[in-house]
C-alpha cells in the first residue's frame, strides 16, 4: 500500500513539471530571436544632385538705332541745312539751328553718314511727315523685294569707286529691289564739273538700263552738283 502512494506521489511530482508547466510572458520572450540588423544600402541613390544657378552677365552689345539720329542725337558740331532747292547751306553750328526752328513741330534729321571733322547733312522735317513715314515703315510691304536700298555716291566720285557702286545698284536691281542714289558734294573733296555730274548720271542711268526691266520710276529730285536723289527698281515680277 505504501508503495502505491509512493508511486502516485511520483505521478503527481512529474504531472506538475511536464504537463502544467507554462513559460511566464517575460521568459517566453527573452527566447525570441533578436531582430535582424538593417540590410545595408546596395541601390544607388535616386535623390537628384543640387545644382546652382550661375548668371553670366551679358556682354551683348546694344544694337545701333536703326532711325536717323535727330536733334540732340547729331554728334556733328556744325551742319548743312539742305534747303527747299536741294542745295545745301553754309555750316552752322548745331545749337543755333536746334534754338531757331519751333522744337514742338520740327525736327533736325540727320541725312548721311557722319565724317570726322565734318559738318553733318542735315534737313528740317515736320514730325507728322516723319510719323507717316515711320507707320508706312512699320507695315511690311506686299512685295518683300520692293524695300528700297540706298547709295551715296559724290558728284567727284572716282570711275573706279563709281564702277564698284554701280555693281552693287546692278545686283539690288537685278533682285528686284529699290534703290535710292544720293548725290551730294563731298567737305574738303574737289569740286565735279557739270560735265563730270552728267557723265556720273549718264553712267548711272545705263547700268540701270543695262538690267532687265530695270527703270526708274520717279524723277530726279534736288539738282545737279547740289544734293540730288535718284529712283530705281528692278523687275518685280520673275
């Protein structure tokens, strides 16, 4: 009998370590395995470098004005006033002409190229007529071909120098354009004869002759040894 209950308590003992045995949370947790360290970084990055802005400064030059330079704009210290005969007046200076026209109609306009040492070629125009002129020059023509091109040339020009002008007259007129030759006495250059300036105005007229079409289409303006403007155009049509 005593060995019966020795057994039973045995039983008993086991059942208690085997069976009901259950792990506290906090050693159940101190079994789990520790988390895994970060894998390291075997993409390359995607974030997009930083960029700075550098501004250059613009060494661009302004561009010329395209219009004639007028009144205060005239570099020139004295001027030729060409007067309503096409001639031209003796040099003044500038300032007593810009203090003796009525500013708020007028304007002094620059006509040729300035020389150094040299009074300015100038005209007295209403500021209506240069606002017509600058909206008819504003609107782009019908015909591209019919914008004119200008020449100066000088009563005393050389046969060379007037060969290589009128090359250039004969390539505008063969394009179709319009030319403008002015004539005008030249400062300090020796004065043409009026047989000299009908022998520049006949070599003129037959080298526009000499292209196909070519005329001219309005008469001489200004006279002869004084300032003088003459129009062409080539054939338009080709």
């Amino acid at each position: 009998m005593g060995r019966i209950q020795h057994l039973c308590g045995t039983v008993r003992a086991l059942h208690q370590v085997f069976v009901k045995f259950e792990p506290s949370p906090p050693a159940f947790q101190a079994l789990r395995a520790p988390p895994l360290a970060p894998f390291p970084r075997r993409f390359p990055s995607f974030a997009l470098p930083q960029t700075r802005l550098y501004f250059k400064k613009s060494t661009k030059q302004i561009p010329a004005k395209k219009r004639a330079a007028w009144d205060e704009e005239i570099e020139a210290r004295t001027v030729r006033i060409v007067n309503e005969e096409g001639g031209l007046d003796e040099p003044v200076p500038l300032r007593d002409i810009l203090d003796s026209i009525d500013r708020t109609i007028y304007r002094l306009v620059q006509l040729t190229k300035l020389e150094p040492n040299t009074p300015a070629i100038c005209k007295i125009i209403s500021k209506r007529e240069l606002l017509e002129a600058s909206k008819a020059k504003a609107k782009p023509p019908k015909n591209p071909q019919a914008s004119a091109k200008k020449l100066e040339l000088n009563w005393a020009i050389a046969p060379n120098d007037l060969s290589h002008r009128l090359r250039k007259l004969e390539e505008f007129l063969e394009a179709g354009r319009r030319v403008e030759v002015l004539l005008a006495p030249k400062k300090k250059s020796r004065m043409a004869t009026a047989a000299e300036a009908e022998t520049t105005l006949k070599r003129i007229r037959e080298a526009v002759d000499s292209v196909n079409g070519a005329k001219e289409w309005k008469p001489m303006e200004g006279q002869l040894l004084r300032t003088a403007t003459l129009h062409f155009e080539g054939l338009k049509d080709k």
